[in-house]
C-alpha cells in the first residue's frame, strides 16, 4: 500500500507499518493509496483537490484518554465529499502520552469504553473502522498493546469494522533494548 502523508517528513526516516483485517476497502480490494489528513486547512484543501486519486482516507480526527473516553468528530465537507464519492473513510484514534497509554492498557474497563466509542462512531459515520495511533509507547508494554489490539479487533470484527494499527519509529531507535520492537509485529498481524 502506498502511504500518502501531509505530514510526512522525507528528512526523517521512519518505519511504517500498516496492517489491515482486509475489509478497510469494498470488495476485498487492496488500497493502492491511502492519504493521511490532518486537520490543518492545506491538508484539507490537498485531500479535496485530490480526493479522486486516493482510495482510502485516514484522517485525524479522534483522541482517546486514559480513561476509554473518545473525543473528536468528522470535518461535515471532508466527510460530504468521501461518501459522495465512496471512499472509505478510516479515522485514526491516537493518544501520545506514555503515562496516560499505560493505563489505558491497564484498564480493560477503559478499552472497552473506547471499542463502544469507536463501533458507534463508525456506525453514526460510515466509517469502515479505525486506526490506532499510538506513539512513544514504553517498550515494556509490548504485550499489553498487543492484548489491546487483539481486543479492540475481536470487538471490531464483531460489529463489521475493521481496526489497523499504524506504528510508527525512528528506524534509529529500533530494535528496542535486548532486541525486542515496541510491539510484536507478528502477533499484530495474526489479529488484524
């Protein structure tokens, strides 16, 4: 899949891996270019001048606290334009605090509140699902952000929506201390 990004920085580099349950798009098709918007108004401009040239949007319009608690809502035109033209709309949910991640990982009270926040969401919008966006995560909760996207995905699948998880990493801060990436990639991959 090709990743398009506003805010992609070609300085820097970066892995990114994208893992999908394989019903982000209609049909089984495979995305061949999913365009990352942000909510600054170039890159909604960018997406509306070049909606027909993508086929699937990952905008960034969700936050999720340490609590499960989801806020954020769809731009009405972005959204108006990505139903009128069928495009697949897969918000990402993120959270950048490594205190506040680590009990959200803790509290399957508060994953389960988010997983209803994001089955109501893609419900109330015609999402096909959500992507997670977890950044600067202690490497020793590895296997807790593994249980939470398995989680989060059985829940998904369940309702008909599809989760991904987007990890991104300095490629100089990889592998972890002792050898061991931020996440289990192949465990992540088995359960999207």
């Amino acid at each position: 899949m090709k990743l398009l990004s506003e805010t992609h920085n070609e300085t820097t580099p970066f892995l990114d891996l994208l893992f999908s349950h394989g019903s982000s798009l209609p049909h089984g098709r495979a995305a061949r270019g999913a365009f990352y918007m942000t909510r600054s108004p170039d890159s909604i401009r960018s997406f509306l001048a070049h909606s027909s040239q993508i086929d699937l949007l990952v905008p960034t319009w969700y936050q999720v606290d340490e609590n499960g608690l989801v806020t954020g809502a769809p731009d009405p035109a972005v959204l108006k334009r990505a139903h009128d033209e069928k495009l697949p709309v897969m918000p990402i949910i993120s959270l950048m605090n490594k205190k506040e991640f680590h009990t959200l990982l803790t509290s399957a009270a508060a994953q389960a509140h988010m997983n209803e926040a994001m089955i109501r969401e893609s419900r109330l919008n015609g999402y096909t699902g959500f992507q997670f966006d977890f950044e600067e995560v202690d490497w020793t909760d590895r296997d807790l952000l593994t249980a939470l996207v398995k989680t989060s995905a059985e829940a998904m699948h369940a309702a008909g929506f599809a989760i991904d998880h987007r990890h991104r990493a300095q490629c100089a801060r990889l592998p972890r201390p002792g050898g061991i990436f931020q996440v289990d990639v192949h465990r992540l991959a088995r359960r999207l």
